[in-house]
C-alpha cells in the first residue's frame, strides 16, 4: 500500500459522560480517553460495539481525586461502535474522542 502524501487533520468529537451508554454507532477512530475519580474511586471499560458483549478495548480505574488519560499517538479502528461501561456513575467522568469512519478516508 503506498504511504499517503499528506495528512490532512479533521476535529474529533469529544464527549464526557458520567453513566454507561452507547457513544457512537458504527467504525470509528477513537484519538483519546480520560477516566476522572471525582468525589469517589471508579472505573471505565471501552468496549468495540454498541454493549458490554462487544472486544474489550480499555479498562481503567481510578482512585478519587486521579485522571488517568489514554493519549494516543496512532488512533485506535473500532469496528462496530463505542460503548462505555462506567461502573461508578456520577462520580466517574469519562471523556472520549473520536472520528466517525466516514472522516477516515481523511486520515
């Protein structure tokens, strides 16, 4: 596959939440993730898919007052979707970036 000539950069959207849901439907990139304990430890799991049946990706916890971030130097495929299970809701902030797969071709 011949390497691409230029990259061209496109905004990612960026969502924080504080209870389990479905983030995005369908392939996309995701360029970053943040866990924040705050008021109480906690925990987040990013799953590929649209629930906790789809690959485990990412599994961190934090303890109260601690952010771990996930900084990604390469963005990471996500086939089916993003789902985050935050097991500690309203004291848990999770923070993910991402591009749909239809900004891919862009990359």
């Amino acid at each position: 596959m011949e390497m691409p000539k230029s990259i061209l950069l496109h905004p990612a959207h960026a969502q924080c939440f504080t209870s389990s849901r479905i983030v995005h439907k369908g392939p996309c990139l995701i360029t970053g993730f943040s866990v924040t304990g705050d008021g109480a430890a906690g925990g987040a799991k990013l799953y590929d898919g649209e629930n906790n049946l789809g690959v485990l990706k990412a599994y961190v916890r934090v303890i109260n007052g601690t952010t771990f971030e996930w900084e990604m130097t390469h963005p990471v495929d996500f086939d089916k979707g993003i789902y985050v299970e935050i097991n500690v809701a309203g004291t848990t902030y999770v923070t993910i970036c991402y591009i749909p797969e239809s900004w891919k071709e862009f990359i």
